[in-house]
C-alpha cells in the first residue's frame, strides 16, 4: 500500500455567534472541583457529565416522579447543526445548559427557555470523520471558572469563555498527527487539571490520558496505556511493567492501541483518577505478533492513577491479550456498597465483554464478576487470580472463522450507564450483538493511510434478505437493572433493535432513557414498569440528565441516530425506522412545546446505470467496498441512514463517481481515497454498488407485489 495525503487538521479557523444575553452572569459559571464534588449539596445544578465525580448520573431531585411523570411534556426543544451521532450528556449551571453536537460544535442555551446564548464551532476538517471508527459525535463539555471545555474531533483541547463562547486557548492533545487520532469522549475536571483521552486503536495509534492545566492547556501529565519504542527506555515504571507483557516489538510500528476514549472518574478521598482503555492494534492477537498467553498490558483494562501525578496505582485487566475488540472504555462507575457484610468503596463496570465487575477501588482487588449478557469468549472469572476462563474453542478465530457473542459493538458500549443509591441497582443499557470474526495474517498494515488495522477479514453480512432476516432478529436491545451486590438481574425491557440510550435515575423512583426506534422513556426505577413515554423523531442514544430552574424540574436529553451500529450495519438497524435528526428535548411537568414534524423518509431510489462487469469483478468490488467503505456507508451497502446510501446513487453522481472517490466532496465529509484505492477498484466497487441497486430494485418490487390484494 501506497502512503496517502493526510488531512492537516486546521488549527487557525474559528467561528463564534454571539446571540444575546452573556451566559450565567458576570463571569460565567464559577464551577470547580470542590463545588463538583459536593454535587449532592446543589442538586438543581448537573455541573458534570456524570453529574458528580461518581459517575453515577443519578439525580436526587424527586419533583418529576413515579406518581406524576404522566403529565410530563416538552418545555422546549433546540435543534442542533449536524443530524449525525448526538452523543453529549448537557451540563447545567446556574440556569445555563452547555452542550456538544456533531463535529464538536458546542452550544450555551438558556436552560428555561432552550434561547441560544452562544454556539462555537471548532471547523473540524469534515473529512476527518474517515479517520475514527464510530461516527463524529462528542459526548459533551467540561466546566470550570468561567471556562467551557471540548475536546475537539480532530484532537484539539479548546476552552471557551463561558460568557460568550471566544476561544481562550486551545491545545493539541495529538503528539504524531502522520496517525489517526480522535476525540469523541468528554473532558473531566480534576482539581486545577482538564482530563482528556483519544480514540483511534482502530487505525493503529498508541492510547494515553492527558492532564492539561485548566488554565493554560499546558500539559500536566501524561499515562500511555501501551509500551512505546522497544529501542529506548522505559519511559516509566508503568511502561516497564507493561514492556514485559507484550512478546515481540512489532507492537510499536503498530501503535499496540489501548486508547481511553470514553470513561474517567475520580474519587476525591483517594487521590485517584479511573479510566478504561481499549482494544490492541490489530484485533488479531496473531497478527499483531503476540502469543496465546501474552497479557498485552494494558490493553482492555481498568487502570487507576495518582490525579496530581498520573502515577500508576493500579490496574485491572479484564481481557488479557484481547482480540475481540473489548474495549474497557464503557462507563465506571464509583459506590460505596455493603458486600460480604462490609462496607467497601466499590467500582462498577459492565463492558462490551458481557461481564458485569466489581473492583475494589482502593486496591484495584476483584470482588465479583459475572455475565450480564449473553458472552461465549469465556465461561466465568477465576476471582482468585482475577482472570477470565476463556473459551478457545469457542472464540478463538485466529485460525479460522469464529461466530463471537458479544461482537466488536459490544454487550454494552459508550451509552452511559446509571445507579440509583435509593433502590441500589444499576441500570445498563444492554445488547446482544454477535459477529462472524475470520483473521487475515496477511494482511500488509500500514498504520499511516487512515485505514483500519484490525487483521480481520472485512466485516461482512449476507446480502440475500432471506439470510439476513435472522441476523436481524437476532440483534437485541435490553435496559438490564442489575443488582450489582447479587450480581443479579432484577429487570428487564426488552427492545428489538440494539443501540438504545444511555440512563438517568432519580429519586422520584425513575428511570429514564432513549430508544433506538425515536422514544424517550420513563419506567418506574424499583419495577421496570413503563410510566411515560413521548416521540423523539430520532433514535436516541445520549445519556439524559434532570436539573431544577427557578424551581422547576425539568429531565434534558439529546436525540440524535449515529455512531457504529447504523454506520457499518445499516441493514441490521432498520428496525430503528428513525431518521438522523439531532436536537436537545427538555421536559417538565404539564409542558406543552410541540416537537416539529419528523423528516421525511427519502423517496425512491432512482433507476440505476446497467450492470457492466462481470461476476468476479462485482464479488472483488464486494469485498474492496466492504473493507474500505463499509464501515461508513454500510456493509453489502445499505446505510442507517447517517451518511448517504449509495445505492440511491443520481445519475449524475454515478457519472462522476472516481471523482468523489478522489476527494471531489472531501470538504462534506467523504476523504479521498487516492493512494488506497485504484482507478480499477473503484471500478469494481462502483459495479458492486450498481449490482445493489439493482437488488435493491429487486426487493422492492417483491414487497411491493407481497403488498398487492
Ligand atoms: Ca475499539
């Protein structure tokens, strides 16, 4: 492979529009450490994502309850810029709402009316979003005296003056931009620090955490997840630890991932910051040179560091030499839980690896660990060595083809989980999504072209819809309220379609959340019972939050379809039947806003060009469009409906396809492929997609005759 023109992320540009009142009095927002960890002492405001530095995303206001949440209705509703992955949990202090869309742009919104105060838009390189496995979303701010924190898509750290939205400095979090680097994941105060991570172990980058000043942006501290350069020292006791995991060194050219692109929590007392890390680079164990029993520290773990320092305490690592992308980066949450009749300060996880952990806090100890979904990769947790037992027979697809249970989407992934201390459960957003994984050892990596590293074979899924049908029904959606002392489920609901919402408890006994088919939804925390639910145009995946203004409780929530699952299996989420469309949705009791008409769905494909290439060259444009395009536009072609669906390809489009694959729409989001793909294979996908059009033709005159009396 060829190396390819990189996108230089553009640093200089900015945009602000000022519209109105400054934002929260004088000097904006006087939020800082302490006030976040005495959250419970100032209930109305959510001053963090979490809310508080436990993570939780629990709210003790009790005004919006079991007894009337009925009457709960739309105050207000504000439409965000990009219909793509909204991802953020808003923040509210002191009757501002400060929150994120896609591609990073950052609002400031009067948290009664939903008036825009100010917005900010980073000018994030729109085909930047070719260089991160999961959608452009962001998953909100981080506020401190009178600053407002994002963390840009492109790698930037930006602080913004909380009055007006006027950047005050920006920082680059990215050491080595020659590699795909991305931020998705909120920043979180810790004292006078700003705490950030990145996304990218899919395309071959080196994980860390950065401490910023909050100040300043100059770097505080910095803890690499992998080792690096196996030809100089250790750069820390850590990295020495870690070095002797790893068998070989071909980890470095590779980058070895581990990246901490969601999850980070603090416990005050204790001085320490948490976080999870990610999968290896390549998925493939084999191919990125590793032994069966190589532990690859610390990929796919829970690791604690010192806050002043980032000196390593402690870690845990739930997937040792991982190569089922188990990301550890789910949500942590923190609790003081009774466990064995003492009283141990706890953290919670439930990752994408079916296994539900309890770790003490302190010591990084295991205290339990058992499947919360359905999980084949291995039978149980030996919790006298802290290892799982896993099942190679089962889920060892380094040789050949393996059915794996959870796949890569995970039996959780970045949607928040909650705890409620009233009725001690958690309430996770739950799935059941399977993937065939089969390794290609030969695969020749190159971790500078902006492609993904994996050492998998294309993802793929059956273009037949006789076949596809059951692969369909078989992908699952499941709010879990889970007894996390028992180790037990209490509750259930059911959905038929994965990727619902993060949760929000409260202390009026509820829980709410989004759904991936357009709902927002409360049920009763303590039964499951369903108590409410309104429309939301959108499927929804954000974690909601509550907040108290002038003394109303109002419960806010991003609707707003993207990420993973409707990227790369866009036939398997149709289910969904839900449009893209991003907007922040604030309720209180008895509110009486209307939610604007839904898109519409789109109109009819039009006819496509004639089949010209022979079968061998459509099965070539096949697998060259599942491994180069797929994960965006959708596997065997068929989009979520996030980005175009290419089988609804115009006329005109057709005619100038290798230009568009050539970058001729970079500056909207699609990158130029020249250098990875050439004019041939493009020739070949292009054929690929007129022969799914042509199917797709197919499928609708079939419905449509099935339809006829
Ligand atoms: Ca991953």
């Amino acid at each position: 492979m060829t190396i390819t023109v990189r996108i230089v992320p553009c640093l200089a540009a900015f945009a602000v529009m000022l519209v109105g009142a400054s934002a929260s009095g004088k000097g904006g927002p006087q939020v800082d450490s302490a006030r976040i960890a005495a959250a419970d002492a100032e209930p109305g405001n959510w001053m963090s994502s979490g809310r508080s530095y436990d993570e939780q995303r629990f709210s003790p206001l009790d005004k919006i309850n079991a007894e009337n949440v009925s009457s709960l209705g739309l105050a207000w509703t504000y439409k965000l810029d990009v219909d793509r992955a909204a991802e953020a949990t808003p923040v509210v202090v002191d009757g501002v709402m400060y929150t994120t869309g896609a591609f990073s742009f950052v609002y400031a919104l009067d948290a009664r009316s939903g008036k825009l105060l100010w917005k900010y838009d980073p000018k994030v390189p729109r085909a930047k979003a070719a260089n991160a496995c999961c959608d452009v979303g962001n998953r909100g701010v981080a506020v401190r005296k009178g600053k407002v924190y994002v963390g840009a898509f492109d790698g930037r750290l930006i602080a913004l003056d909380a009055r007006n939205g006027k950047k005050l400095w920006e920082t680059d979090t990215v050491p080595d931009h020659s590699r795909s680097y991305s931020i998705t994941g909120a920043p979180l105060i810790v004292k006078d620090k700003v705490l950030i991570g990145n996304g990218g172990a899919e395309y071959g980058v080196r994980g860390y955490i950065s401490a910023f000043d909050s100040e300043t942006g100059k770097l505080a501290w910095r803890f690499y997840t992998v080792p690096g350069d196996p030809k100089l020292p250790a750069e820390s006791p850590a990295m020495e630890m870690a070095r002797k995991t790893w068998s070989g060194d071909k980890y470095f050219a590779e980058g070895g991932g581990g990246t901490v692109w969601n999850a980070i929590a603090y416990d005050p007392q204790l001085n320490l910051v948490y976080f999870g890390t990610g999968n290896g680079v390549d998925w493939n164990r084999a191919a990125r040179g590793e032994n069966k029993d190589a532990a690859d520290l610390f990929l796919a773990s829970i690791v604690a560091v010192n806050a002043d320092t980032g000196a390593y305490a402690w870690h845990y690592q739930e997937v040792p030499g991982d190569m089922w992308d188990y990301d550890a980066d789910e949500s942590i949450v923190l609790a003081d839980l009774n466990i064995g009749g003492k009283p141990r300060k706890v953290l919670l996880q439930a990752p994408k690896n079916g296994f539900f952990y309890v770790l003490d806090r302190a010591t990084g100890e295991l205290l339990s660990a058992e499947k919360f979904a359905p999980a084949t990769w291995a039978s149980k947790v030996d919790l006298k060595t802290g290892k799982p037992q896993i099942d190679d027979a089962a889920s060892d697809w380094t040789s050949g083809p393996k059915l794996v249970m959870p796949g890569p989407l995970g039996a959780h992934n970045w949607q928040p989980m909650s705890y409620s201390p009233k009725t001690g459960l958690v309430y996770i957003p739950a799935q059941e999504a399977a993937a065939l994984l089969a390794p290609d050892n030969d695969a020749a990596f190159d971790t500078h072209t902006g492609a993904w590293n994996l050492g998998t074979q294309p993802l793929a899924l059956p273009e037949d819809p006789k076949q596809l049908q059951p692969v369909i029904d078989s992908y699952k959606g499941r709010l879990l309220a889970w007894d996390p002392v028992a180790q037990k489920q209490v509750w259930a609901q059911e959905y038929k379609t994965p990727w619902n919402g993060g949760t929000l408890g409260t202390a009026g006994n509820l829980v709410f959340q989004g759904t991936a088919d357009g709902r927002f939804v409360a049920y009763a925390a303590d039964s499951g019972k369903k108590l409410w639910e309104a429309p939301a145009n959108s499927g929804v995946m954000a974690g909601p939050m509550s907040y108290n203004v002038g003394g109303e409780q109002y419960v806010a929530v991003l609707a707003g379809w993207g990420g993973a699952f409707p990227l790369a299996y866009g036939s398997l989420s149709l289910n969904a039947k839900v449009r893209p469309e991003s907007r922040v949705l604030v309720y209180k009791l008895g509110g009486k806003a209307s939610l604007p008409p839904p898109k519409n769905a789109p109109a009819a494909p039009p006819e496509p060009p004639p089949l010209t290439a022979d079968a061998n060259t459509v099965n070539h444009g096949r697998d060259l469009y599942n491994g180069n395009c797929g994960v965006c536009h959708g596997l065997s072609a068929v989009s979520g409906g996030v980005v175009p669906d290419l089988r609804y390809l115009s006329p005109e489009k057709h005619a100038i396809f290798p230009g568009i694959v050539f970058g001729a729409r970079a500056s909207r989001g699609m990158p130029s492929f020249a250098g990875r793909l050439k004019p041939d294979e493009i020739e070949a996908i292009h054929q690929y997609l007129i022969k799914r059009a042509h199917d797709f033709q197919d499928e609708l005159k079939t419905a449509q005759m099935a339809r006829a009396p």
